[in-house]
C-alpha cells in the first residue's frame, strides 16, 4: 500500500508535493493518533509531525510516557496543501480511503484524533455525531467494544498560544 500512496495522484496535491507522508510507527500499535496533513517541514522530509507542532506532540507523548515506536502517527491527507491551507473535502474523499486501510490494518484500541479535520473525519466515519473540538476535547467515544476514540486539540494550537499547553496536557492523561 505505501507504494500506492507515495505514488498517488488521486487529487491535484502530487503537482505541489516533495514528499508523501504515509505515516510511522509500529503497525501493530495499540494507540493511533491522526493528524490534519503535512505541513513545510513534513512535506520536505516525508515523515509526520516533525516540525513545531511535532515537538510540541513529542513533549505530551513524553508527558505521559508514550513513545513514538509504540504508537502510530499517521494524517487525513498524506500530502502537504500549498501554503498549509485546510484539507479541501475533495481531497479529504480522495485520500481516507489510504487511512481507512491503515486503520484496517493496524486495528488499534484508540484512536486519538488531533484537531477538528481529524475529529469529524474519524466520529463521522465510525458512525457518531462530531462537534467542534472546544466542546468534545478529551472526551472518550466508544466506536464498539475494542475501540475509543479520543478527541485531542491539535498540537499546534500551543505554538502560539502557550494557555493551551495544560488543557493539551489533562486531555493527554486521558489516553491511558
Ligand atoms: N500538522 C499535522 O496535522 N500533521 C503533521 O504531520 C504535521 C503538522
């Protein structure tokens, strides 16, 4: 399937791409986290979350003692939109079918989404009803038996906003 992906031209994003970004990790994680879609430093580097937004990730992974190669990261859109721009629905319907799959494959416990992209995608898609992460952050929805979903504020909102980073830090907790 990375192949697939790293090849893809399922929507005009491969004409402004350096690099695909399928995801990483370890493909038999208990934990997924999602994210919206490369940015800069993503795109030039073809790996997920390695720019400011991906420190701030490391450090709450930190927080609560998880480590990159025990989860797996991966985003809505592998590839990066011109000038970071919201994902286009066009685009989003182009490329979940590639996260679908890994979904599939992966089969995690939880799936913790980051930002509201990744939120609606993923409630919507295990058939609940998504609201804006202000109101559902850190709350935990049972898609079945075997599987929560955990709504996170993205990341990046604590670049600028350093007031976020205790909010980012209580709903981390909720993870394990
Ligand atoms: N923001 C995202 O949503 N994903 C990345 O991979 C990097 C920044």
């Amino acid at each position: 399937m990375n192949e697939e992906i790293k090849n893809c031209r399922r929507c005009d994003l491969w004409k402004t791409r350096t690099n695909v970004v399928v995801g990483e990790g370890s493909l038999s994680a208990d934990i997924m986290f999602i994210g919206e879609a490369p940015g800069y430093n993503e795109d030039k580097q073809g790996r997920p979350f390695v720019g400011k937004a991906g420190k701030i990730l490391d450090e709450l992974l930190n927080s609560v003692g998880l480590k990159r190669e025990e989860i797996y990261i991966t985003n809505i859109l592998k590839c990066r939109p011109p000038g970071n721009r919201d994902p286009l629905p066009e685009e989003i319907k182009a490329c979940t079918p590639y996260l679908d799959e890994q979904i599939e494959m992966i089969d995690p416990r939880k799936i913790c989404t980051l930002g509201n992209f990744a939120t609606d995608y993923i409630l919507t898609s295990f058939g609940l009803k998504s609201e804006n992460i202000g109101r559902i952050h850190g709350k935990i929805f049972k898609a079945s038996e075997t599987l929560d979903i955990i709504p996170l504020y993205h990341p990046a909102v604590a670049v600028y906003n350093p007031n976020m980073r205790p909010i980012l830090i209580e709903d981390f907790k909720k993870i394990l």
